[in-house]
C-alpha cells in the first residue's frame, strides 16, 4: 500500500498575541533565578528586563521556525515522536552553543573566563524558554489536529447519510422496506424460485445499505458481495445486455473502501447509459494492490432518451468521502477511447 497521504502543513500560525504577551512574561520568569527582585533600583530592573527579552525573543523565534520547518518535514501523527526528537536534539545543540558564546564574551567582558557550573547554570535557564516554547507549540498543534478530527468525523457522519439516501432512492423508512420484503418473501408460491430468489436479494441490498449506514469503511469483500447481489438484481432486467467482468486478487479483500461506493458507480453507469442487445453495457470491476486502486469502468454510450442527463452529485459525494477518510490517494475520474473510468484508493484496514 502506498505511503499515508501527510496532513495540511502549519503555513499560517495565529500566534500575535502570544508571542507579545509570552515573550516578556517569560524573560521575566527567567530572570527570577538570577535575583532580579533583589536589584537595587528599577531602572536596573528595566536594563535587565530588556535585554532578558531580547534573549527570549530569540530563542522563542528561532525554535518557532524550528518547529514550523520539522512539521513540514514530519507532518503525520506516526512521525511525532521523531520531530520530537529533533526537535528537542537541535534546540538544545542551539542554546548550548549560544550559552557557551555569550558566556565566553561575558566572562572575557569582565576579565575572567566562563566556569563549567556558571555555563551549566545558564544553559539551564536558557533551556526554559526552549522547553516552553516546544510544549507550547506541539500542544497548539494537538488540539489544532483534535478539532479538526473532530470537524472530519462530523462531515463524514453527514456525507454517509447523503450516500445512504441516494443509494435507497427512497423516502420510506430502509426498515419498513426490509420487512416488507420478508414479508413478500413468505407469500410467494414455494414452487416460484426465481420470485423468491429476487425478492431475498433485494432483501439482502437492504440488509446490507442497514449494517453499512453507520460504519465509514467497510472491507472490500463485503462491498463486492453486495454489489454482486446488487448486480443480479439487474440482471433479471438487462440479461445479456449487461455483461460484468471481474478481476479481484485475493490480496486485495482484506482491504477497504467506503460502503457504497462501488455500488454508486455501478448503479450510475447502469443509469446513464444505453445496454441494449446492439450495444450491450460492459461494466469492468478490477482490483490493483500494487497501485492502491479499485476501478470501476463501463463502456460509454450515454442514453439520448427517457432518464436526464447526470448532474455529478453522486461522484461529488464520493470523492468527498475519500477526502474525509483522509485516502492516500484521491479518486480518479476519466472518460476516454470509449470508456468512462473511476478510480477509488484502497484503504488500510482499520
């Protein structure tokens, strides 16, 4: 399977506010350990305040530009751990290397050198601001990833809902329906198999659109075995005006795709086009697990009469349903050399 598509970059970061108010909020709690409350007169405060908020003020800038350049790089939930780390590796290196500078500076500034417990006393302090700086920005991105997880499963509940109700074409209740067909089943003459056998697949069309309404994948397998009753169903009407070719590797079942999503481009290519003993409709289902896709493709001779033409809601729906799974790749529409062609990703199992 290919690679998880990455998850939207952090290009803009609202982040004003805190960057005026947090930056001299925390030169001051730096400076608490170095006793700045026990400075003889407020205009040394001031001195010493500023130029702690010089120092913040780089430090906070420089691990912000840190953190937005390592999430573009490892954008996805499974890569945290690893920006993490060299996230808190290079910042560290940095006011490390920073400390020991001005430190050296100072100490020659004031004719002495840098001590090993002075160095490890302000890379500590300097070590603060860095630490908040990265909590601060992976908590924003957390809760940032949360709500829109959030918002995602919320478009995804309604877009189901809107495939469902294409799917049943209906405004009767789907259970009303279901055990109106058991209930037809049973009243029809033993002797009349081929009545009772359309009446159970219908049945089981409607089972199936029932235990799917609240799942967002479903295995392939699944989705194949009801769109084959789905097909047999039209059989009875099309015969040998629709001829179905098949070819699904067994590597490729365990897979997923969205419930009732093959059946909507089986049922758009019966609806839209002509299947008659002149030009009878080929409708090709084909698994590729080495490219991650399952196509749906029919021969494209769209009706002239009778149904009006289509208005593209349906693949509308479908491919915003993939975006919201967060497919690793989008879906694929073409129509060419005769043949209208969609290409739905294949999910990881869940």
């Amino acid at each position: 399977m290919p690679e998880a598509a990455p998850l939207p970059n952090p290009i803009r970061i609202n982040d004003r506010w805190f960057l005026l108010i947090g930056i001299p909020v925390l030169a001051l709690l730096v400076l608490l350990p170095r006793g700045i409350l026990h400075v003889p007169s407020v205009p040394v405060f001031l001195v010493n305040w500023v130029i702690s908020i010089g120092f913040t003020c780089s430090f906070w800038l420089t691990g912000r530009a840190l953190w937005i350049a390592l999430f573009r790089r490892f954008p996805r939930v499974e890569q945290t751990s690893r920006r993490l780390w060299l996230l808190a590796s290079i910042n560290t290196l940095i006011t490390a290397a920073v400390t020991l500078i001005l430190g050296s500076i100072a100490g020659l500034l004031q004719d002495g050198h840098l001590t090993w417990s002075t160095f490890w006393f302000e890379f500590g302090l300097n070590m603060v601001p860095t630490i908040v700086i990265q909590l601060i920005y992976e908590s924003w991105n957390f809760f940032r990833q949360w709500a829109e997880n959030v918002r995602r499963a919320e478009q995804l509940q309604s877009a189901g809902v809107q495939s469902q109700l294409e799917a049943l074409q209906s405004q009767l209740d789907p259970h009303f329906l279901f055990n109106s067909l058991n209930t037809l089943s049973a009243l029809i003459e033993p002797e009349n198999e081929p009545a009772q056998q359309f009446v159970e697949q219908l049945s089981d069309v409607y089972r199936y659109v029932l235990l799917a309404r609240d799942r967002t994948t479903v295995p392939l397998s699944e989705e194949l075995a009801f769109v084959e009753t789905y097909l047999a169903l039209h059989k009875v009407r099309f015969r040998d005006n629709l001829r179905v070719v098949q070819h699904i590797p067994a590597a490729a079942l365990p897979l997923h795709v969205a419930p009732l999503s093959i059946q909507l481009l089986v049922e758009n290519a019966l609806k839209h086009n002509v299947a008659s003993r002149e030009h009878p409709l080929e409708l090709r289902l084909r698994a590729e697990v080495a490219t991650g896709y399952f196509l749906v493709e029919n021969t494209l001779r769209p009706r002239t009469a009778g149904l009006a033409a289509g208005t593209g809601t349906g693949l509308r729906n479908v491919r915003h349903r993939y975006e919201l799974l967060q497919a690793p790749q989008p879906v694929e529409v073409s129509a060419a050399d005769g043949w209208f062609r969609v290409r739905l990703p294949l999910l990881a199992a869940a």
